[in-house]
C-alpha cells in the first residue's frame, strides 16, 4: 500500500489522502481507557503508512496525548487540526475565550503553531455570529502565526441538511470544511461540495463508516429505517478490497472526488491499517457506485442519528 497526497483546497498543506481521527466513539482508544503507550502505537502505524494529518479537539480530551505522542515519535512535522466549540452555556464564546482556546490547544498539543483550526460543531443559527465575531479573532491569531489556516465543521447530528456548512463553502471565508459523507449521507454531493470546489475550501470527511456499515448489525437497523431490503441484498458488494462492510464505506467515501481528506477514527492500530488500505484501494467498480449513489442519493444523515439522538 503506497500512501497518495493531495492539497487541502485552497491551502499549501500537501496532506495524505487518509488522516488520522481523534474524535468519534473511540477518541483514540481513550473513551475505553486506552493508555498512552496505546495511543503512541496507533499515531506510530498511522506515521508509518504515510499518513501526514491529524484531527482532534480540545473537547475529545486527546490533545495532550496527541501532543505527547509526537514529541516522543518525533513526529513535530506532522500536521495537526484542532477545534473548539462556538456556544458555552448557550452563549457565543468570547474573542478572549477564543485566544484562551487556542493558546490551550497549542500548550496540550506541544506545538508553536496549529495548522487548522476549526469552529467546531457550527448550528445554522451560530453561523453569522461566528464571521461577525469570532472569525476575525482567528484572523489576527493567524497573523500572530499561531494559525496556519482557519476552518469549520457540521453538527451532523442536528443539521442533517448541512445548512450550515453548504451556506459556509458557499461564502467563500472558509480554507476548510468537514462534512459527514458516506453511503447513508450523500447530501454533500448535491450543494456542499461543489461550492467548497468553486472557492477552493479543502474538503475533510468524517464519519464515512460510523452509525451504518461498522458491522452488519448497525446496517440492518439502518435498512430497516430505510425500509430498503436487508444486508443480503447488498452482499454482492463485499468483493475485491471491500472486505466488509466498513471497508465498503470508506471506499465510497474515497471515491468522491469533492473530497480531499478522509479521516479515520479508531483506538486500534490494526483497524487504522485495514481502513487505511480500503481508502487506497482500486476505485469501486463503477456498477457498484452506480447502484450505491441510485439506491441511497437522495439519503441525508438523519437515519443515521436516529438511535443516537
């Protein structure tokens, strides 16, 4: 498996087609009580696939693991997004909360600078706010040089129509985007990544394989919502480096040529790897896509948040 790069939108920032996740159920093993040595292990098998990028947040707690990790691999070249959540206790965070934000993330990351940061989880009805007001904080942090470059994120449990990061690509502020995309959650496709493509604003995937195609439980209970057929149905797309489920995912995912990132997220070295190889695999056959975007393209994530929400 030979690693491929491309560059984030609009950025200088060549970055591996597969980055590395902090977040999600696991947040590098540490929702499970992983230790450190455990986190270093991933980070250590993701660096030696060739992965150049990582993703984390103040709010997943694995900054300072992050931080640690890299300084003992070694590893200060790589590149680090982090975010911070717009509302606390229902208000707007403060420019000063902001700085503190910031300056947190790069003393728990042991870094001088932070390559992307991201506001982090943006509700449609924060959005103005943040340009308005935090969004020219982030600017002058970028000019401090403590910010390369300046991003956003979905709340893919709550804004299922992307409202808010459709409108984001569309006004062209923005150097980075996140956005859920996967088999069950092809809205993207349609609004948000065509107008990040127009303004050159990178594009990185989360959540490709969660809530539906981890395993074949998790995709019967979303078929069943769906009231689209069973596992069996599909099992004829379980060939070639789609090995399961999952891999199917992150292959479609992999596939979408609006996206630049796909990011994996996972406590465990092996399924790092297994994923990894499934984003690099020969494209899906063009039947199998075909079949995937006619059965499932008119899908937004909100099937996949039901039983979560």
């Amino acid at each position: 498996m030979e690693m491929s790069f491309t560059t984030l939108g609009r950025t200088d920032l060549r970055v591996s087609r597969v980055g590395l996740g902090a977040g999600g159920p696991s947040r590098l093993g540490r929702a499970r009580g992983a230790s450190q040595v455990d986190v270093e292990r991933v980070i250590h098998r993701a660096l030696d696939l060739g992965v150049n990028f990582i993703d984390t947040a103040a709010g997943y707690g694995t900054e300072p693991a992050i931080g640690a990790a890299l300084q003992s691999l070694g590893a200060q070249d790589v590149m680090v997004a982090t975010k911070a959540g717009v509302v606390r206790a229902g208000e707007m965070m403060s420019p000063t909360q902001l700085q503190a934000a910031v300056d947190g993330s790069l003393r728990d990351l042991r870094r001088t600078v932070l390559d992307v940061f991201q506001f982090h989880a943006v509700e449609p009805g924060d959005l103005d706010g943040v340009v308005t007001e935090l969004l020219p904080v982030a600017e002058r942090l970028r000019e401090q040089g403590k910010i390369r470059f300046v991003g956003i994120t979905e709340n893919p449990s709550t804004d299922v129509d992307q409202q808010m990061a459709a409108q984001a690509c569309e006004s062209g502020l923005w150097d980075t985007v996140m956005v859920q995309y996967g088999v069950f959650d092809q809205l993207a496709t349609r609004r948000t990544l065509p107008a990040a493509l127009r303004h050159g604003t990178g594009t990185l995937c989360m959540s490709a394989a969660r809530a539906a195609l981890v395993n074949e439980e998790m995709l019967t209970q979303v078929l069943e919502r769906l009231d689209a057929g069973d596992p069996e149905e599909m099992r004829f797309l379980l060939t070639g480096a789609s090995h399961t489920w999952a891999d199917l995912a992150f292959r479609f995912a992999a596939a979408c040529d609006g996206i630049d990132m796909v990011l994996v997220g996972t406590g465990n070295a092996d399924h790092f790897e297994a994923s990894a190889r499934a984003i690099l695999a020969p494209p899906l056959p063009k039947e199998q896509l075909h079949w995937l975007t006619e059965r499932f393209g008119a899908t937004t994530g909100k099937v996949l948040w039901e039983g979560e929400n």
